[in-house]
C-alpha cells in the first residue's frame, strides 16, 4: 500500500508540477470531500505505464479507528 497525500494549502506555496499532479489525481477518484481515503492497485498498462484500479472509498467514519479499520479492511479483502 502507498499513502498518497493530495494537499491544497491555501497559503503554502506549492510548484506547478505538484499543483498539476494532484488535481489530476483529485479528479480521477473524484474527491468531492476531505477526508477521502482511496484503495486502489496499481495496474502496469500494455504502455508500460502505472494506472490505478479503484477498490472502494471511505472517508470519516464516526465511532473511532476500530469501526473505520473494519470498514477499510472489508474494501481490501473484496479486492
């Protein structure tokens, strides 16, 4: 698993590279709120290049980290 952090500061100053690569990525697992948590498998193209299979999505989830690790574990073991 890779953690990935898409991060919109508002006054941290970011290059356009890095500006560029996470609304491409925002866009792609369509992240409407925050916090959004992503599963996903990275999938080597016939290109030779990586792309990603969404699993399933969560975000915050009341009744602390025991009920949202059993949430996240459900989307992974569907993989």
């Amino acid at each position: 698993m890779v953690l990935v952090e898409l991060d919109f500061p508002r006054r941290a100053p970011q290059s356009d590279e890095l500006k560029a690569q996470n609304a491409n990525l925002q866009q792609f697992f369509q992240v409407r709120g925050y916090p959004t948590v992503w599963f996903a498998k990275g999938v080597k193209t016939a290109e030779g290049k990586i792309s990603f299979e969404a699993l399933g999505s969560t975000g915050y989830v009341a009744g602390g980290p025991a009920t949202w690790l059993d949430g996240a574990n459900k989307i992974i073991k569907k993989s």
